[in-house]
C-alpha cells in the first residue's frame, strides 16, 4: 500500500523530531502497519473499495494490538474482517508462551534443578550452557510485567453469568522437596455470549481457604453478574462457592460425576449405568430433568444401591443446569470448556517436568492462558447463541439475585 503524499510529509516530520530510538520505534511501527495491511490486501483479494471478482471478504474496521520488541512497544492496526478472520503470520500468537518456558527452563537450568530432558531442551533451542543469573532475571522481569498485569486486570467490564472452575496439578521445587502444586483457573462466559479467562493461582492444594482466597480475588477485580458456577464436587471447592459466590448456583460437573460413581461400580456395568445417567441430561424441560433423576435412581437402586444414593444426594446441583436457557444446557453441564485449557496447560508443563519454584509455574500458565484469551478476544465467537443472553437479566436483578436452586444467602466471613 503506498504512502499518500500527506502520510509522507507527516512521517518526514515525524522523523526529524524524533531521538534515535523514537526514529527507529515509528519507522519500524509503520513498516510493520504497511506489511499488515498487504497481507490483508492478498487475503482478501482487493484493496479498499476495489471491486474485483478475486474479492473474497470485506473489511471491518481494525483492532489495536501492542507488539513488544526490542525498539519498544509498538501501536499496530489489525485489519477486521465481517466474515471469517484474519492474523498477521509476522506476529507471533504464541510468543509470550515461548519466552515463558525459556525463563522456566533458564531459571530451571540456573538452580541446578534441570532434568536431562530439560538439559536436551535447553541445548536445542540455542541456549548457552553458561547463562548467568542476571539474564534469567532480565528475561523474567521482561514477561512478569505483562503477565501480572494480566492476572491482575479489572473484571468489571461485562457480567459473567457463568464461571468455570477446575484445577490441574504440577510439579514444583518447595523447601527442596518436589511437590505437588494445585493450578486453579477460572473461565467465563460474558454477557453477551463471548469468553474470557478470568484468573489463575498456585497453591499447596484445593482447600476450602485457598479457594475462597481465589474466587475473592476474583471478586475484588470486578467479578460481577455470576448467575451459575460450573466445578467437581471437591469439598473445599463447593464449601468455598457457597461462601463467596452469593446469588450464584453450583452446577456439579455431570462428567467428573460420571467418574465417582464409576468408582462404586464394576467396569462391566459403566457402560450401561452411563448410558442410563445420561438421559437425565437429554430431557427437554427442567421438570422433566428432576423427574428423570428419580426415576433412574429408582431404575438403579436395586442393582446398584450407592449410586442411587449418589444420584439423590446430588439431586440439586446435578440438575442446576435446568433453571437456565434451554440453548444453553450442552455448555453449562460440565466443566469440558476447561478440558481444552487443561491440556494445552499440562502440554506445556510437562516440558519442563519439575518447575523450579510456585513463580515459574505460574509465569509458564499465565503464558499459556494469556494465549488462549487473546484469541478469544481477537478471533470472537459466540459460546451461546445469540439473542439467548438476556434472559439472564429479565429485569436487571441486583447481584444477590434472582435466588436460584441450591444457592446460599449467607453473608460472607
């Protein structure tokens, strides 16, 4: 795309007003921005309000993007498109995760901690065997401003109606013992139908105090609008919702209940127990739900005694699901929607095996969801059907309600 005459005498005198750095950071900015928008150009086959018959997409406006480089944080346009979508192959979606597991495998290297494994690595991406203390800082310190800041932002942008909750564990070096650290991680689904990763957190283990401890931290930033909390059953985990999470129903994960009642039974009968369970959740109405649990549990009391008490044990928070938008019951069932960032996680992780403390860990999963929420951001998709979001808010209810199933008023310790 050629410069207009005027882009020409603006960007001239740009340059004679600006120190070196300033110089090379704008020349390297608009370069960049003219390399962007031929790539546009080529996807798309024309260039604005050209009419040719190569022409497969139109524009839609830009979304600003900040590129970190070594000349500074560079303001770039990314061109918008009203169908399909469209990155620029020079920006690199996955840099952040890359830089984080060099910091853990440099940091890793420099305690003495490194697994063959990761020695190979470390060799195989170039890094010299003789890195100094003061360049795993500088690499560190590069990535924890942005990552921080990224754990940290405001919440209070959107409602999130629905939040999910799960934790996945890892090794990590604490009072050199190898340990295992539980990561928690909450997702969201926005108000109008859009995702977000909302926060992460190390700890010791999925006790009720560090639960509480996340899902208020949660609420400190901005957390608003929850109307239903997806999680496992795990005691400290559902003790933790109904403190902090007031006005909010907990859905019980219908997969990881399917696993503890195949804990009760023979491998021989859980194809057939499941299959039954299953058609709890395949009903068309809420009344038809809570009627079908009791009759499977009635269908398998006989034979199978203990999961007839699971399943009316559980009766209220299996069928949580059921006090919300039809359209919406496949997704707020069970805690898959975290499945995916489960295993992109512990791809990463175990790369590097045992971290060398709770702060790698934690940088290398931020990466990792700060990842995943970039291109929720960049390349939006409705989770939920449109036109489905707002019965959630009929009548702009305060946050303490409407009341739902299996809810708690309490007040807060």
């Amino acid at each position: 795309m050629a410069l207009s005459q005027h882009d020409l005498l603006r960007l001239l005198e740009a340059l004679r007003s600006a120190d070196g750095l300033e110089l090379i950071r704008g020349a390297a900015e608009r370069m960049l921005q003219e390399l962007i928008e031929a790539e546009a150009t080529a996807k798309i086959g024309a260039e604005w309000n050209e009419h040719t018959e190569t022409r497969t997409a139109f524009r839609n406006g830009h979304r600003d993007k900040t590129l970190t480089t070594q000349a500074g944080d560079l303001e770039v346009a990314i061109p918008k498109l009203r169908s399909g979508s469209f990155f620029p192959v020079l920006l690199e979606r996955r840099r952040r995760i890359d830089q984080a597991l060099y910091a853990v495998i440099m940091e890793a290297y420099v305690h003495g901690v490194s697994t063959r494994s990761v020695d190979d690595l470390v060799k195989a991406i170039g890094a010299d065997t003789g890195i100094s203390k003061s360049e795993v800082s500088r690499i560190c310190q590069d990535l924890d401003g942005q990552l921080t800041a990224f754990r940290n932002r405001p919440l209070d942008h959107t409602r999130f109606p629905y939040v999910y909750l799960d934790a996945t564990y890892c090794k990590a070096r604490v009072n050199h013992q190898i340990v295992s650290r539980a990561v928690v991680i909450a997702t969201g689904i926005t108000e109008d139908g859009g995702r977000e990763v909302l926060g992460v957190m190390v700890g010791d283990s999925e006790t009720e105090v560090f639960w509480t401890q996340f899902l208020r931290s949660l609420r400190e930033r901005g957390l608003t609008g929850v109307r239903l909390v997806i999680g496992d059953h795990h005691a400290g985990l559902v003790k933790a919702i109904r403190k902090v999470m007031l006005g909010a129903a907990y859905q019980r994960c219908r997969v990881h209940f399917l696993r503890n009642v195949f804990g009760v039974i023979s491998k021989e009968a859980a194809e057939m127990v499941a299959a039954t369970i299953r058609t709890i959740f395949a009903q068309p109405t809420a009344d038809a739900v809570r009627t079908q649990l009791d009759t499977v549990a009635d269908m398998l009391g006989t034979q199978f005694p203990k999961v007839k008490a699971m399943l009316l044990e559980a009766k209220d928070d299996l069928t949580a699901f059921a006090a919300f938008p039809d359209r919406h019951w496949k997704k707020i069932q069970s805690t898959n929607p975290l499945e995916r960032i489960n295993r992109e996680v512990k791809r990463r992780t175990d790369v590097v095996q045992v971290f060398p403390n709770d702060d790698a860990l934690l940088r290398l999963v931020t990466a990792v969801l700060f990842e995943l929420h970039d291109e929720w951001i960049a390349f939006p998709r409705r989770y939920l059907p449109e036109g489905s979001m707002d019965q959630l808010y009929p009548n702009a209810l305060p946050e303490s309600a409407p009341t739902l199933p299996n809810t708690t008023n309490t007040t807060p310790d």
